[in-house]
C-alpha cells in the first residue's frame, strides 16, 4: 500500500514538471513576441502620410509607388514602406529585384512606417523593375488577409 502511494506520488510530480515547463515555454515565447506570433518591426515608427489610399479587397488600404532612387553601391537606402493608418492590419514588406528578394521587414502597425532599409546588397547603376510585396496580416488571429504586389520603376546612380 505504502509502494503504491509513493508510485503515484512520483508519477504526479513527473506530470506536474512536464506541464510546468510547457507552460513556462510558452510563456516565454508569447512574452518575446510582445505577448503574439507577431514580431513588429524595430525600424516602424509613426508617420503621417500625406496621401489618400483608395481601399482595395476586403478594405485594406494598399499604397503604390512612383519612381524610386536608390545610390549605387550602398546597402543602406531611404524609402518609406508604410501601412495607411486606416487599415486593421499588420504589413510585412519585402523587395524583389529580378526574382530577389533584397529586403524583408517584420511587421508593421497601422499608421506607421519604415524608412531606412538595409538591403542584402549594393545594387550597381541601373534602371530596374522593383516589386515591392505586401502581406497582410489580422493582428488579433495571425492569419494571412489577401495580400499585394506593387510593381515601380527603380533607378539606382
């Protein structure tokens, strides 16, 4: 009777430790995360867009680009990536430079945006086709919405 009690006494805390360091890895993962999934980009910072964005599919406010100048030979280059404070969801943007990708942010918060970029190299002088692709995401559920591909001429001098 005695053996049985301790049998069961050790099976408990053997259950009782799994369950504690299930529970404090994820904890320790949601609270890295800021409390989600989601990572939001460390460069976002607020920015008043001076521009109207018509809506799109299912609302979501997508901007387009012009003509974009990037210096020849540098990796660290300005152009303003943001997310119209309308929208109720989260970008993620990354560039694509003749099926490249040369940047990948985290995610971005309504009404913010990112400026400075650090691309995965220098470019050489040239005209190019940049695509510019936005994935949106519901910040509540962590799910995919319909997403974008932007297309706008680059000139790199």
């Amino acid at each position: 009777m005695r053996q049985n009690l301790k049998k069961t006494l050790v099976i408990c805390g053997v259950l009782l430790a799994i369950a504690l360091a299930v529970g404090v890895f994820f904890w320790r993962r949601d609270s890295a995360a800021g409390g989600t999934g989601i990572v939001l980009d460390a460069n976002q910072a607020q920015w008043d867009s001076p521009y109207t964005v018509p809506a799109g599919e299912d609302g979501i406010r997508i901007p387009g680009y012009g003509t974009i100048y990037f210096p020849a030979g540098q990796r660290q280059v300005q152009l303003t990536l943001y997310n119209p404070e309308e929208n109720d969801c989260y970008f993620a943007f990354s560039l694509y430079l003749e099926g490249e990708e040369i940047y990948a942010s985290d995610y971005v918060e309504p009404g913010n945006a990112i400026e400075n970029l650090e691309l995965t190299r220098a470019l050489t002088a040239g005209e190019y086709t940049l695509y510019i692709n936005i994935q949106t995401y519901d910040p509540e559920t962590e799910s995919q919405k319909n997403g974008a591909s932007v297309q706008a001429e680059l000139i790199v001098v």
